[in-house]
C-alpha cells in the first residue's frame, strides 16, 4: 500500500496490547517526506512501541502503517554489537546490508561525522554507552536511508556529542525523512520542524513546533507596552467578548484570549481605539517544556 504524496510515515488507528496493558491507543499521524519529525512524551507513553512497530520489529494489535521508501535506518536506544569487530566493521557491514551498492568510502565519512574516526579500528566491546550511540547511528545512516527511525539517539551523550548527533540529524533533512524520539525538549527543539506528542499511549498534540507553543492547551496571550495611563485600554478590551483576562502592571499590559486568530484580527483595533501612545505589541510564548507539562498533565 503506497503513502499518500508528499508522506513518508503514515499511521491510522494504531493499537498495541501487551495483555491488559495498552501500551498505545488508537494513534493516528502523519510525518512529510523530507521533515525532522520529534516524538515526545514521558516515560512510559509509547514512543518506543510505536518506533519498533515503524520498524518492523514489533507488530500492532489493530491500525495500519505505512513506511515509503525502499531503505529504512533504525537506531535503537541501546544499540550493541558483537563486541569482537571494530568500529569499520560495524559500519561496512551495515553498508554490505542495507545499501552495497553505496561506496565502501562512504564508511569513513559516517565515522567522521560521528566523531569516532579516531577509533576506527578498535574493537567496540571496549567502547562506552555514548560511543556505541554514535556507532548504532553511523550504521544507521551509511545505507542513505530513504527514513531513518531513531529512537533517544543523544540520550547517552555528553554536550559536544549531542551537539554532533543533533547535527548529524539535521544534516539527514537534505536526502532522508528522520522521525525522532527523545525526552531531551532542548534537542527536539533544535532540530525537528513537527512534533507528536504521547500522552498514556495516545497522541494528545501534533503540529509544529510554533502551533504548538503559542497554542496548545494555554490561551493566546500578548504584551502590550504604552505610555501614560493604561486604564483606558484595558476597559475597552474588558469589554470585549473575546478577551479572557487583562492585566496591567506600570507600562505593560497583558492580554489573553481563547483564539489566536481573533486576537490578531481584534487587538490592533482595540488599542487604535483606545487612543492611548503604544511602544510595542508582541506574542508571549512559552518554553517547550512549559507547554509539554502542560499537555502531558
């Protein structure tokens, strides 16, 4: 079955039970061919379930999926491997694999972006959680996967590795549509244009990122600041039906409301209303972690 255009992963109704545990529950998205896409939840919501079910490695209760494209990289969230081969090895042999037809150079440039050149030839049953990390990925990624399913790819890196994974990823947007997942807001932030977010196995937001913090589960909210008296604008938007809560403090003014587009349709003609001299009006948006909290409460 063929992915609608412009779609590389596409998911409806997933389902998976382990017994009386549902471990996912009827979750439904959409990732774009050529997007960074981040899956986010707490522990426990089903972000790895649903990433072996992409995979092939698990099968669902109920639903349909579809994965486009003629390879698929996979990096579980503890990668190993026989601990007698090298570092090269690995990778030539995930090469051999996935893609034989892709260059047996193309293993030392994977193993250069992922900052183990220096340890090529040494056998990996001596290598650290945050080295085999960086390996599971260069093996991953040496095929040019057409979509690559990585599952905590920086969780066990220290700040300069992350820094280099996280690059490694964004750099993947170019040839290979990347789906995500990580409780690390901060990476999610830096490299992914969409987001889902699990919530007890069902999703409970997915758009992006920007959708996602100046409107989910939160009302609208701008800063207004002006010169002077500010008692009569905040009577004319008080009056207003579509306000939810006005507050004034010295020279700033803040103003929420239930929708973000009738605030951007209505705010200027209140303040043009209230005659009253305006230095400034701007959106007050929250952290990803602020909303995240939110949506997962």
């Amino acid at each position: 079955m063929a992915g609608m255009p412009g779609t590389a992963v596409e998911v409806t109704d997933i389902t998976k039970r382990y017994g009386a545990t549902v471990a996912l529950d009827d979750v439904t998205l959409s990732v774009r061919r050529g997007s960074v896409y981040g899956l986010v939840g707490p522990n426990g919501a089903g972000k790895t379930t649903l990433l072996g079910i992409l995979s092939g490695l698990r099968s669902p209760t109920s639903g349909t999926f579809v994965v486009s494209g003629d390879r698929i990289g996979v990096l579980p969230d503890t990668p190993s491997f026989d601990p007698w081969l090298t570092a090269t090895e690995v990778v030539d042999l995930a090469r051999v694999l996935s893609a034989p037809a892709v260059p047996e150079s193309a293993v030392g440039a994977v193993l250069e972006r992922a900052g183990l050149s220096d340890v090529s030839r040494r056998r990996v049953g001596g290598f650290s959680r945050g080295m085999l990390q960086r390996l599971g990925l260069a093996a991953a990624v040496v095929g040019e996967p057409d979509v690559l399913l990585l599952d905590e790819p920086a969780a066990a890196l220290d700040p300069a590795g992350r820094r280099e994974v996280l690059d490694m990823v964004a750099a993947m947007r170019a040839s290979s549509t990347v789906v995500f997942s990580s409780h690390i807001l901060d990476d999610v932030q830096q490299v992914c244009d969409t987001v889902g977010i699990l919530k007890q196995g069902a999703i409970a937001y997915e758009g992006t990122l920007g959708e996602l913090v100046r409107n989910a589960g939160h009302d609208a909210a701008y800063e207004v600041r002006f010169r002077g008296d500010g008692a009569p604008l905040a009577e004319i938007l008080n009056a207003e039906g579509w306000v939810t809560t006005v507050t004034v403090g010295g020279d700033r003014l803040t103003v929420s409301a239930g929708s973000t587009a009738v605030m951007e349709r209505e705010l200027m003609r209140c303040l043009a209303r209230a005659n009253v001299p305006i230095i400034s009006v701007a959106p007050i948006e929250r952290s990803l972690e602020e909303v995240f909290l939110e949506v997962t409460r």
